[in-house]
C-alpha cells in the first residue's frame, strides 16, 4: 500500500463526497441460485469448473436487463460470493444479476484468459436467457478492482473474436455498459501516483501483475514499455464498437493509482465513446475488512454511490 499519493485531475470527473446513508437490501422477492458450472477451460493442460452464482428478481414479470458482477483479488483469487449486499440492491432495481468465477495467477492464467471467462460466462446466459428471465439484448459488466479492469476488457473488445474461446460460441459476447470501479488499466503506471517505495513493490520483475501479463515464471516487469503491456491495456483495444463507461475511484486508493480510470476515462472520450467518471471525495479501495479496515467499504455502499451505477444501468440497459 503507497504512503503517498498524488492528488488526482478531476477537471473532467464528478467529484462526490460519499457520506450519506448506506443502502438497504430487498428480503425477499429475489431468486438466488448457486454454484452454476458456466464454463469447464483448461489452463496449462488442468481443467477448471468456472461458476457463478445468479439472482433473478421476481417482483415483476418478464425478462430484465442482465449485469455480471466480477469480483476483484488482485488478479489471484476471485471470489464470487464477494459483496453480496451491493449486488442484491442491483437485483432489487429490476436487473438479473450473476457474479461470477474466473481464472487468476494462481490457476496460471493471463489477463487474456480472464477476458475469455467473462465472454463466456456472458454467452453462457444469453444461451440460458429463457430459463434465467435474462433480456438478452441488454447485458452490462460491473466490476471492482482487478474485476474493474475485466469489466473494462471486456467493454473495449466488443466484436474481438479473439477472446470468444470455449462454449456456446453461437452466442454474442458483447455487451452495452461497462461499470468499472477502482479499476487498474495501464499496467505500466499502475502505481504512477505513488510514492517510490510503492512503485519499486508494484514493478518487482515477476510479482503477480507481471504474471497476469506474461504468464507464470516470468522474470519481467510490467514497468517495461513492451507489445504485450500494450495489449492488455484497455485503451488500446478502443473502437466504435466499444461500450459506454462509468468509472469510479476514490482519491485516497492507495492499491491502485487513481489516474489509472483517468487515464482510461480520457482515452475513452478522445475515441468519441461515452465516459463519466466519479471521485470519491476520501474514499479508499473498496472493501478492506481484511486489513482491519471494516469501514473502508461504507463510501462504496452508499445510496449515492450505488444509486449513480443504477442510474447508468436504466440509462444504457432500459
């Protein structure tokens, strides 16, 4: 974690001071189900079950707009239980929504297989549309930290057959809105906005950002300006094709720098794609309990916070 860190642009961000009161989840009305197998890949020759879990509102009838919650952990754990109270309130708006596995570092995985599990898990449910009450036509990805950074993925390779692997390739992967929040983007200036002691830990040849990258046992850095650091940077994937974006970040993150969803939110808008970015005024890196941080989730839990991602869903899926 930096000591340190620079204060961020916000000329062509909304800045929020989240303090209000927290959300308030539905009881009942919701239909959860569990550990779905969506996708069965291999990675280096061992297979994984990828799941996901899905909660199907049933206040109202008919089909609903769907949103894929990507859990974040550092690009080496991904757990899909993760911030169940942030997803109900989702689900009690009116949207289908399904949090899901994917493969990390730890599995021997790169960001190009990460990428590849979100599509299928998304072609997955347009293929189960009719039994989840799924609108297939309207599907949006949300996630936080290394899930923020595959939402964004996901939201610039629109039409990238590339990342279209696996099963149920029948089906589209594309999808109309991308929520990404704290997310990491170009992997070079991860710690850009950090003192010196936290830059020299985020570029160690090797570490876990480096793996994501280049694969298990590599000895470089994501420090290095090399094709493949360009390739798994979001911005460069940008095309007419690229979905609308909001993106969040707080100003006091000291995990990853808040430039970062700057950096991707300028490109966005110079490509002439939709962009909104929000600073949160003192807000950290979402939910920390693990540190001992128990009140480092609140800002992201408000009904401010949240009710600026439900507005975007009704703009882009409704």
């Amino acid at each position: 974690m930096a000591k340190t860190i620079k204060k961020t642009d916000t000329s062509t961000s909304i800045v929020i001071n989240p303090t209000g009161a927290q959300i308030r989840c539905a009881a009942s009305g919701i239909t959860t189900t569990n550990d779905i197998t969506y996708s069965s890949p291999a990675t280096n020759g061992r297979k994984s079950d990828l799941k996901l879990d899905i909660q199907v509102p049933t206040s109202t009838s008919g089909k609903k707009p769907l949103v894929i919650y990507i859990t974040g952990g550092g690009f080496s754990m991904a757990d899909r239980t993760a911030n169940l109270n942030q997803r109900t309130y989702v689900a009690d708006q009116g949207y289908v929504v399904a949090s899901i596995q994917y493969r990390t570092t730890k599995d021997g995985a790169t960001y190009k297989d990460g990428v590849a599990d979100v599509k299928s898990a998304i072609r997955y449910l347009r293929a189960n549309a009719d039994k989840y009450a799924i609108d297939a036509g309207k599907v949006a990805v949300w996630g936080q930290s290394a899930g923020g950074y595959l939402a964004a993925m996901t939201g610039v390779t629109n039409g990238e057959k590339s990342f279209d692997v696996g099963g149920n390739l029948d089906q589209r992967s594309d999808v109309q809105g991308v929520v990404d929040e704290f997310g990491p983007a170009g992997l070079s200036k991860l710690a850009a906005d950090y003192d010196t002691a936290a830059q020299k830990a985020n570029y160690t040849a090797g570490n876990g950002a480096a793996q994501w990258v280049y694969g298990p046992g590599t000895k470089k850095s994501i420090a290095d300006s090399t094709s493949e650091i360009a390739a798994a940077d979001p911005s460069t994937h940008i095309s007419s094709k690229t979905a609308p974006f909001v993106l969040f970040h707080g100003s006091a993150d000291n995990l990853v720098s808040p430039s970062q969803t700057l950096d991707l939110h300028t490109a966005l808008r110079a490509k002439g794609i939709k962009s909104t970015r929000y600073v949160l005024t003192g807000a950290g890196h979402g939910d920390l309990s693990f540190t001992g941080d128990t009140s480092a989730a609140q800002p992201w839990s408000t009904q401010e916070t949240m009710g600026h991602i439900v507005d975007f869903l009704r703009q882009h899926l409704k």
